[in-house]
C-alpha cells in the first residue's frame, strides 16, 4: 500500500510538472500565433506562414492532449484542420477565416489561463468549433466574393458597402492595436507601436505620438510609424501653448478647427486633430494626425482612450518592476548581513579564546579576508613606549607586514584614525595608500578601541562597500578584547616586578 501511493505521489508530481511546462509554452504558442495571423492578413497565400501557423498548432494539440487538456487540443485540432485544408489547396484564407483564428485564439487564451489559476469569465467551446466546422462546409462566405456579388447585383449599395467596408477596416485595425500592444510595458515601444499600426493599417497622411517629460513638457517620440532619434525630438513647454493645455491640463480634443493655433504648434499636419491619452492628474501624451474623413474621428478616438488604458499598465508595470528590483536587492542585502553576522559569531567565539594580542590580530585579518571577503587586511598594535605602529600579522594578503614599523604621526590616515576614534577611508585622502610595497585601493582604516584608549589599527581593501559595518562591529569587539588582553598584561607584569 506504501508503495502505491508513493507512486501516486510521484504521479502526481510529474503531471503537476509536464502541465507547469505546458502552460509556458503555451503562452509563447499564443504570442507565435497572434503575430502569424497579423502577417496572414498582409500575405494570405505566404506558403510558409501558413506551414508555420499549421506546424505551431499541431504542437499546441499535442501537448494539450498529452496533459489531459481536452478542450483546448480539440479547437487546436479544428484550427490545424483548417490550415492542413489551405496547404492541399481546398480553398484560400479570407478575411472571414482570419476572423475566425481570432476567436479561436481569444478562446484558447480563457482556457489556458483558467488551467493556470487566473480569474476570467467561463467559456464554452460549442460556438468556435461549430465555426471551424463550417468553414468546410462553405456555410460562411469570403467577403471579396460577397463584395463582387453585391456590386454586381446591386450597383446603387455600393456607397452603403463601402461604407460598411470602412467600418469593418477600421474595426479590424483597432483589433491588431489591441493584440499587438497587450505584451508591451515601455512607454516608447508603444507610442511607436501606436504609430505604426496607424501609419500601417489606417488613414491619415501623417501621424505622431508625444509624451510627457518631467511634468512640464511634451516630446515628439514616434511619428508615421517611426522612433525618432533623440537628437531631432521637438520638445514643446506644456505652459506655452493654449492648444497643450487644453489636451494635457483639461485633457479634451483639440480640432483646428476649434483653436486656430493648431496649425501654429503643428505646421506639418494640413488639419490637425490631437486626442488625448488620458491618465490622471494630467494626460500621458497625445496623438495628433490628419484624418482622411471625419467619418474615421470616432475610432481614433477610441485608441485614445485604449492607449491610455496601455499606458496605464505600462506604468503600473513600471512601478511593480522597481518594487521588484528594490525587494531583490533588499533580500540579497539581508542574505549578506545574515551571513556575515553568522561569521562574525564564530569569530567573536573564536577570538574570547586568545591570549596573544598578535594571534588575535591574525584572527581578525584572516575572518576580514576569508569570511567578510574584502581583498586584502593587516593590522598594527601600537607600542606606546615608542609610539609606532608595529605589523602584527603577515596572513592578510598585505607583503612585508610583520617587518613594518613606523611612527603614528608620519601615516595621516592611521593618526587621523587613532586620535579621533573614528573610521576613515579613501574617500577622505586623495592619494592611494602605500603600506610598504603595497598599494591599496578603496581601502579602511578602523582603530581597535578600547575602552580606555586605542591598541592599534586595521587596514582593508574593500571589494564590496557592503562589508563595511561588519568589519566595524570585528574591529570594535576586537578592541574591548585586546583592551583586556593588555590590561591583564600590565597586571602581569606589575606582580613579576613585585
């Protein structure tokens, strides 16, 4: 019985692991497939677009089915069927079709992310399976041959078709602005984005999409579907024009119309609108463009307005980046802290055993040097009959040390250390600091003090900033201890003579 359910366990975990692996590629099968269809609609005969798109949702079918995802390998196995059929030849994709994929793709995208644990609406999958099902049946029909057969029958609706038409371009332009700029979180990467789909799939002569910098002024950033570059951006004060104040401040459509200094603030456009990206306290930016016909002002209007949803979860995106950066680096500081203050405990243990003020000295150097990982370390007692600095360890990185021997008041940094208490680094002396044949960088210089007065210095090389208070709180300790070590020494010596 131990054994069954152990392997049920087991079981359980792999399938666990294959469907975690299949939702991540997933993922990168949906993003595949979106942008294939956008680039079906411009090459509907593209032979190896469609041998992409054919291979992309064989394989979505497969591991769907392979995890026990029955629903979404059987709109998979529809959705292959139908680009199996367009590579013998059966018939050719239309807009309709197209149209179709879409849906497929909406209703693959609720069903992958409920089996992830999202939130989202529940969804059948009668209704785009039945569609996919009667694309072999010829039971929709192409819209190119239902436009030819209108013209021809009915010549007087051919105003009412085009304008019908027009709608639906227009519709299916929003439609890729949408899908194209969900994955997107820059600000730049969609204000050009916005530009291109505008400049690509809709009708001005001229577009252009300006942010907001510094809360003070506007930059061109993205114009007819091109970045420009940094150095040509035209960078207009927000307070200087009654035309920026209006869309920015009061966040209204501005028409030339309306304000004759349109054409003043943007002499390149013929009739300029401008509509803004709405955020609050102030707009994001805004578009400004020429329509072809009044007609076409309500559906950039409306990329107005879901350009400004966009951004608002770019910038949201942007702030959860920051926290998420700030938390990382927070929890790598406190992983850092705990482990040198777990090696500083040990040493500490270690260094209330001695009884040498040198064998101490060569504790600290060697925990500053291995433990706290700072490049190099020495340390110097001080011999108060002569009033120098003595090397008291040579396992510090730092050559020549046991034999180094100077006055306190010739080394600026050591005095400077001893008479104040304090830490002193490079930053307060310009030049590098020689210790015999050695140069150091970025070094410290901390005292070992006493209670009643300093016992000697500890000079480090830092490689990381970050150690700096640790080794502070191992030179102050060390100072208490070697404080006792020579008061038990003067002791010492007081009882000989006596």
């Amino acid at each position: 019985m131990s054994d069954e359910n152990e392997n049920q366990d087991l079981d359980d975990i792999l399938l666990a692991r294959m469907l975690q692996d299949f939702l991540k590629e997933a993922q990168e099968y949906l993003d595949q497939l979106n942008l294939k269809f956008i680039q079906l609609e411009k090459e509907p005969k593209e032979e190896e677009l469609i041998d992409d798109i054919f291979r992309t949702v064989h394989t979505l079918k497969g591991s769907a089915a392979f995890v026990g995802l029955e629903e979404i390998s059987q709109i998979s196995r529809k959705m292959e069927d139908v680009f199996g059929a367009v590579r013998k030849g059966t018939f050719n994709i239309t807009a309709s079709i197209i149209d179709i994929m879409y849906e497929g793709l909406d209703v693959l995208t609720i069903l992958i992310d409920k089996t992830a644990g999202n939130d989202g609406p529940d969804v059948g999958i009668s209704p785009i399976v039945r569609k996919l099902d009667e694309i072999f049946e010829n039971a929709i029909p192409e819209f190119e041959e239902e436009s030819h057969r209108q013209e021809t029958e009915h010549p007087d609706s051919q105003e009412l078709l085009s304008t019908y038409k027009e709608s639906y371009d227009q519709l299916a332009a929003l439609k890729h602005v949408v899908y194209s700029s969900t994955h997107l979180s820059d600000p730049e990467s969609l204000a050009l984005l916005f530009s291109k789909q505008i400049d690509e799939r809709m009708r001005p002569e001229k577009n252009a999409i300006w942010l907001m910098e510094d809360g003070k002024k506007v930059v061109e950033v993205a114009r007819d579907g091109e970045l420009v570059e940094t150095v040509s951006r035209r960078v207009l004060e927000i307070e200087s024009s009654e035309v920026l104040k209006r869309v920015i401040r009061d966040q209204l459509v501005v028409w030339s119309s309306s304000l004759p200094q349109v054409r003043e603030v943007f002499p390149e456009f013929d009739s300029p609108i401008i509509f803004p990206i709405k955020s609050q306290p102030e707009a994001f930016g805004f578009l400004v463009l020429d329509p072809e016909a009044l007609t076409e002002v309500e559906i950039y209007q409306l990329i107005g307005q879901f350009a400004a949803m966009i951004f608002n979860i770019s910038k949201l995106h942007q702030k959860l980046k920051e926290r998420t950066e700030e938390l990382n680096e927070m929890t790598e500081i406190l992983f850092k802290q705990n482990a040198q203050l777990s090696s500083l405990y040990h040493v500490e243990l270690d260094l209330m055993k001695v009884t040498d003020p040198v064998l101490l000295c060569r504790i600290v150097v060697e925990a500053v040097v291995n433990e706290l990982e700072a490049n190099r370390a020495a340390a110097f007692l001080i011999d108060e009959s002569s009033q120098e600095l003595v090397g008291a360890t040579e396992s510090g990185g730092v050559e020549g040390i046991d034999s180094m021997r100077f006055p306190i008041d010739r080394k600026g940094p050591f005095q400077q250390s001893i008479e104040s208490g304090r830490i002193v680094t490079y930053r307060d002396y310009p030049d590098k600091l020689h210790l015999g044949s050695n140069l150091l960088e970025k070094w410290v210089v901390i005292c070992f003090k006493g209670r009643e007065r300093v016992q000697g210095v500890l000079v480090t090389e830092l490689r990381d900033e970050d150690i700096g208070d640790s080794i502070a709180i191992l030179a102050n300790f060390s100072g208490i201890l070697l404080d006792n070590l020579m008061l038990q020494k003067e002791v010492g010596d007081t009882a000989k003579e006596t």
